[in-house]
C-alpha cells in the first residue's frame, strides 16, 4: 500500500491539510535547532532530527487513527477522557496547556523581535510593543475560526519555505564545512526538547480530519507528506545557519548571522520568523480554543478569553525567556502527551465506535519503548539535566 499517491497532491483541500500541518510544527521551535545543533554538534543534532522526527511521525499517525476511530469530534483531551477516564484527562490537560500556552507565550516573544526587524527603518516602537500588536491581531482571527484562515495557512507555508530557500541561496557560499565537525558531549541531551516542541503538531490532527471530510483516507498520506516536509526545512535551515555562523550560532538563529550576511538577511528571516510563528500562533490558538469549547463544554467566547489571556498576563508580568520556555515544554509536556497519547491508542483499537480509513500493525514492544523513552526524557529534563 502506498504510504504517498501523487495524484491527491491536485487537491486543494489535501494541501491544505497537510498546510495545517506543517503550519503548526513549524513556529517558534525552528529558531532554536541551530543553536541546539552548534552545542551538541551538527551530527549529533542531525541523529535527533531524524529520530525525533520518526517517533513523532508514528505518534501523529497513531493519533490519526484514534481520531478516525472516533465518530464525537474531539481535541486530545476529549479523546483521553473517552478512552481513559477522568484522571488521564486532567494529566493530559496539564500538559497540553503547560505546551500550548509555553509556545503562544514565545509566539509573542519572538514576534515583537521580528517585527522590530521588519519595521524599525520605517517606524519605529520597542519590541514590547510589536508583541502587542502581534498578540492582538492573531488572537481576533483565532476568534474568527479556522475556516475563515485555512487558505491563508497555504500561503504562508509556501511562503515561508520560498524565504528558507532564499536563505540558504544567499549564504550557500559562507558556509563553512569545519562548523559541522566539532562536538561536545556535556551538550549531548539539549537538542531533545527542542526538538519534541518543534516535531508537535498533535492538535492540528483533528483540524486536518475536519478539512478532508468525506476524503479521509487522504489523511494518512497528509500526515507522512506534512511530517516530511517539516524536517527537511528543520535541516535545511540547521544546516545553513550553523554551517555560515558556526560557535558565534545565536539561540534566535538570525542575529548571529548578521557579521556574515548583513541586514539583509537580518530582514529575510524576520519575515520567515513572524510567518512561521503567525501560522502556529493561528493554528495552535484555534486548537486550543476548540478543546475549551468541545471538551469542556465552554462557550466560544469564554473559551477564547481562556486561551488569549494567560499568554498576555505573563509576557506582561516579564516572563520573556525563549530557549528554555521550549526545551522544557518540549521534553515535558510534549513527553507526558506522548506517553498517555500511546495509552489512549491502544485503548481505542477495542473501544472505538468507527471503522477507520487505516489501522497501523505495531508489535506491542514499540508501545513499551514509547513510553519508555518519554519517561526517561521527562526525568532527565526535570531531575539530572
């Protein structure tokens, strides 16, 4: 069986799933693998990259199957509570809302930064500033839902990848073989988490089921071709900037490329920077808000004030870190989901109420790994690191 047809790539509403996708992996986190990559070293970056990237592929299209399984459309939480009961709800509840108000908080950051970039020749305001104008202009269209945006996910996706390839032609002849040689194991564990927060896209599954209605069977292919997609540019851009900029790698990935390249590439990756946090800020608001509406039987707008409010509440009382907001929230929260995601899916193999469109064949020892490694993960990020 196919895992990719070609011929559903003429479909709009598959690229759009698989736009939403992307979308929502690809944000805040990116900016933090290049300097994850010139502490660990390139290589060991890169066997993290591509293991990360596996695990979160078998976990996204686990998690498809739970949704297919279903007929109630539901966020992660619903689904738990379906499967597992009230305790695994409010265990998953943590650490969605620890990941998801972790990344809308760095969205907000990193924006005002971008944007400070963009428009500080032609008007200038403090970074503080561009956050808020980022904040409130993303939070009235999460307000206005997914539907009203999903096109505009499309084009910014191909946006953003025309800017990494411009990137990467600009500083293609700068790049210096030596920076991908040198490695340092006291660094080893640091690309883990940032990684895990930059692969996690599970609250755009259901979305994307929503968007392939009476097409499901597109949607394992959706969720292969997205994850694909999103790793090539996690190495394209790792590769480029570590290979240009070297130990002088910044945790922001722009500003220290700035010697080598001058402003201009400053500008280009501001504006990669502000689409790819504008998309996941879209992408992962909406999610959010649909699991406050939908799980917790919140009205729509209670549910938005829940999801817009804390994010301005702490980025207003001064908490404005970046690198490690996301490598904790990555190697926590996005390791709890994983473990009780696994749960949750060998539980609907016998207790779903519909016929899926695919059923993954996984011997039971992947299950004990996967909650294996998340364990360990979240121990060593919280106690050893």
């Amino acid at each position: 069986m196919k895992i990719l047809d070609l011929n559903i790539l003429k479909n709009r509403n598959f690229l759009y799933s698989v736009a939403v996708l992307v979308g929502t992996m690809v944000g805040v986190g990116v900016f933090g693998i290049p300097f994850v990559f010139s502490k660990a070293g390139f290589w060991v970056g890169f066997l993290f990259l591509v293991f990360i990237g596996f695990i979160m592929l078998l976990l996204d299209l686990m998690y498809g199957e739970v949704v297919l399984r279903t007929n109630e459309e539901h966020q992660i939480t619903g689904y738990t509570d379906k499967y597992l009961g009230p305790w695994f709800k409010r265990v998953i509840f943590f650490s969605v809302a620890l990941s998801l108000y972790s990344a809308l908080l760095a969205y907000v950051v990193i924006a005002g930064d971008f944007l400070n970039n963009i428009f500080s020749s032609v008007f200038y305001a403090s970074p503080a500033s561009y956050s808020l104008v980022f904040f409130v202009v993303l939070s009235v269209l999460v307000l206005l839902g997914i539907k009203r945006i999903s096109w505009v996910e499309l084009l910014l996706v191909v946006l953003f990848t025309g800017v990494v390839i411009l990137i990467f032609s600009l500083g293609f002849n700068k790049i210096n073989l030596s920076n991908f040689t040198e490695i340092q194991p006291e660094f080893w564990f640091l690309p883990y988490g940032v990684l895990l927060f930059a692969f996690a896209g599970f609250s755009a599954i259901p979305i994307q089921r929503n968007i392939l209605k009476n097409r499901e069977t597109e949607l394992k292919s959706s969720i292969f071709l997205a994850v694909l997609l999103t790793g090539a540019l996690y190495l394209l851009f790792a590769f480029t900037v570590l290979g240009i900029s070297g130990s002088v790698t910044t945790p922001d990935a722009i500003s220290g490329l700035y010697e080598f390249l001058g402003g201009k590439i400053i500008f280009l990756g501001s504006l990669f920077g502000i689409l790819a946090v504008s998309t996941s800020f879209l992408m992962l608001g909406s999610a959010f808000l649909d699991m406050f509406h939908l799980d917790y039987n919140i009205s729509r707008r209670w549910a938005w004030i829940l999801v817009v409010a804390p994010p301005l509440v702490l980025f207003l009382g001064g908490l404005r870190t970046f690198i490690e907001i996301i490598s904790l929230a990555g190697s926590v929260a996005i390791g709890l989901e994983g473990i009780v995601l696994t749960f949750v899916y060998v539980r609907s193999k016998s207790k779903g109420d519909r016929v899926p469109e695919y059923s993954l064949e996984l011997p039971k020892f992947i299950y004990y790994l996967l909650i294996f490694m998340f364990g360990a993960g979240v121990v060593y990020a919280l106690f050893i690191k």
